[in-house]
C-alpha cells in the first residue's frame, strides 16, 4: 500500500511539473524526494524542463558570484 501511495505522490508531482502548477523544487517536496532525484524522475519520463532563459541565465549568474 505504502508504495501505491509513494507511486501517487511522485506521479502527481510530475503531473504538477508538467502544467508548470509547481517548479522542480516543489514537485520534489510533493514526491518526497530531493531535487537531483526529481530530476532524475523527469528524465525518466521523459518530461523536459521548464527553464525559461531569464530563469538560466539568472542561475548562471548566480555560479558566477559563487566562483
């Protein structure tokens, strides 16, 4: 029972990422997984980002304070 109900939470997670309803962070918080996880879980589907090019470039400059 235990993994019907994991099943369901990662399934409606991608669902939410899919409609862009939830980012990768929250679909990760809905499936009870990390977000490198989640990740993998998209790929696995075969569910492509939604990474607007202002949200890439943002990241992108973000690694570059880091460094």
């Amino acid at each position: 029972m235990r993994e019907l109900v994991d099943l369901g939470r990662v399934m409606l997670a991608i669902e939410n990422y899919k409609k862009t309803e939830a980012s990768i962070e929250k679909a990760a918080h809905v499936a009870g997984v990390s977000i490198l996880k989640m990740m993998d879980i998209l790929k696995e589907h075969h569910v492509t980002a939604n990474v607007e090019y202002e949200d890439y470039l943002k990241g992108l400059k973000s690694l570059q304070k880091l460094w």
